[in-house]
C-alpha cells in the first residue's frame, strides 16, 4: 500500500463512510447515542440499490446533540446552517463543513415526518439499532423498520419529484419481493405506529399491503397538514415566508420581509454563490425576489388546501345538521 502524495485530498467516495465512522467514534468519545440513518444503511438491507452518497446523515439523541455538535467543532467543523430560511419553520438539523473535508454532515435531532416527540422517536429507534460494517467499522445505526420508514418519510417529502418517485417504488419493490416476512411487518407497522409515523408514510404501507385507517381527530389532521405544508416550504420558497407572516405579530413583518427580499451578505454568498460585492449580489437578490414571486401561487394553494382539510374536520365535529356536500 503506497502513501498518498503530500497535499492529497479525500474524494467524496471516500468521505462518506470515514465520515460517517467519525460522527460514531465522537458519539462514543462523548458517551452520546447516534444512529446512521439514509446511504448505506438502508442498502445495507437490500431497500435501495448500492450508490454513492454525497454527505453524511446522522440521528442524533435531542439530549446528546450538543455535546456531538460541540466535539466535531473542536475538530474543527463548522456549522453552515443560515438564518436564511423563514424561522417559522421547525429545525431537524444543523449542517457542518470542515475544510478539508469534501462532504457536509447533517447532524439530525430529529427527523420530519415523525410526529411523536423527538427524544421519544429516537429511543424506539435505539431499541431496534444494528451495527452496520462502514469503511471497516462497525457504526450503529436504525434496524430495518426504521430505515424504512425513514426513508419513505424522505421519499414522500416531495413525492411528485422524479428522483422521489424512483426511491419510493425501490422501496415498494425491496418489500414486495417476499424477502421480509410477517414478523417484519408487523415490527414495520409497530415502528411507524410508535413513532407517530404511520399516518405520514400510509401512502407507501397502503402500496406493500398495510393500509392505514385515515385521521379523524383534529390534532393527527393538524400535524400532517403541518408536516405537508413544511415539507413543501422547504421545495417552495415563497412558502416559508408566507408561514413566517402567517405565524407572527404584524409588528414582526417589516423584519421578516425584510430578511425575505435582502438577505445578508452571508445567505447570498451561501446560497447563489454570488461575492458580497458588487453587482452579482443585487442580480442574486434580484432572483430571489422573482423567485418568490413565481412561488407564490402554489404556495397559496397549499395553504388553502391545508386550510380546507382542517375545517372539514371542524364541520363533521361540529353538532348539529350540516349543510349539503359541496
């Protein structure tokens, strides 16, 4: 084995799993609990086929997260998440660099999707836990019902994209090929149940043969349309901005809009690509602006949809006869 010339750099090939090796060794260091979770650990059951991430995921236990947080920036990562987003908009995760390092590390401490409180999703993961072997190591990492409801949570985020519609039949495949027996499924439905995700995935048990009854309580109905509706701000920019105005006092919206149509020479830099100076800042600022503009009218009929779906839970709820089907 020859040593690599002086000045070599990883390749993304490379970086992933050594990545991933290094969020489990820090866990361990720290006496913290991390899962994997996406890449290779739903390959490694045979759920998607084998291909090359481009950074690291890692599930994080709510109340260990700063100390893994903190010890990877002692290794010199830093934090890249901005404030460029609309702060409406709940946080699963904190995204680090290094740089010499050519992947990023999304540090979850939760995960969207699922609905039951985070600590709590995370211990009914932990109980399932396996070791998967990543660049000659053994990483811990979600058992088989859990990387398969995450991944279809993932998959379902934005389910009319192509690349999700390829990733969700792969899953539908993996389960139809008659590999997982009765006593997967009754640990995959047991797992979804648990961890407030059954509702959110029903479109992707429904299509494997376990159909799920739908909500008819105010508050399940509440937090899937809270689930869609964020899922979508994260594809839809004008979304974001919209909950952020919707959510807050009016005395709020001259900052938020503010935040919205100039961002801060960080956020433009991170996110166009455009130098802090000069004209390439105000052309980025400029797209932005048309960006959300073409945004809004889907973002309002989501928004009205979401509205549609919680009133007709009010109206079968509500006493008394009702008027006709509209």
């Amino acid at each position: 084995m020859t040593d690599r010339p002086t000045g070599a750099v990883l390749e993304v090939i490379e970086a992933v799993p050594l990545g991933q090796v290094l969020v489990d060794r820090v866990a361990r260091d720290v006496g913290a609990r991390v899962l994997a979770i996406k890449g290779a650990v739903p390959a490694s059951f045979g759920l998607r086929t084998e291909r090359h991430s481009v950074d690291v995921d890692a599930l994080v236990a709510p109340a260990d997260f700063e100390s893994v947080q903190d010890r990877l920036i002692q290794l010199g990562w830093l934090s890249i998440s901005g404030e460029d987003s609309a702060r409406s908009l709940p946080s699963h995760s904190d995204t680090l660099a290094h740089p010499a390092w050519p992947v990023t590390i999304d540090l979850h401490h939760g995960f969207p999707g699922f609905l039951a409180d985070a600590g709590k999703v995370f211990d009914v993961l932990w109980e399932e836990r396996v070791l998967v072997r990543i660049a000659g190591q053994d990483v811990a990492a979600t058992g088989l019902a859990g990387a398969t409801v995450v991944a279809a949570l993932h998959a379902l985020r934005s389910p009319e994209q192509a690349r999700n519609v390829r990733e969700l039949d792969g899953l539908i495949s993996a389960w139809d090929a008659g590999s997982f027996g009765a006593e997967d499924r009754a640990r995959l439905a047991a797992l979804a149940d648990r961890t407030g995700a059954a509702q959110v995935v029903a479109p992707f048990l429904a299509r494997i043969g376990m159909p799920v009854a739908q909500p008819v309580d105010r508050a399940t109905t509440q937090a899937l349309a809270e689930w869609r509706v964020s899922s979508q701000a994260r594809e839809t920019r004008g979304l974001g901005w919209l909950l952020a105005l919707r959510r807050s006092q009016v005395s709020d919206w001259p900052g938020i809009l503010r935040r919205a149509v100039l961002p801060d020479d960080d956020a433009v830099l991170r996110h166009y690509g455009a130098r802090p100076d000069g004209s390439r800042r105000w052309r980025a600022r400029l797209r932005r602006i048309l960006t959300g503009l073409g945004d809004l009218p889907r973002s309002l009929r989501i928004l009205w949809h979401e509205r549609r779906a919680l009133a007709r839970i009010d109206d079968e709820r509500r006493p008394g006869p009702r008027g006709p089907e509209r």
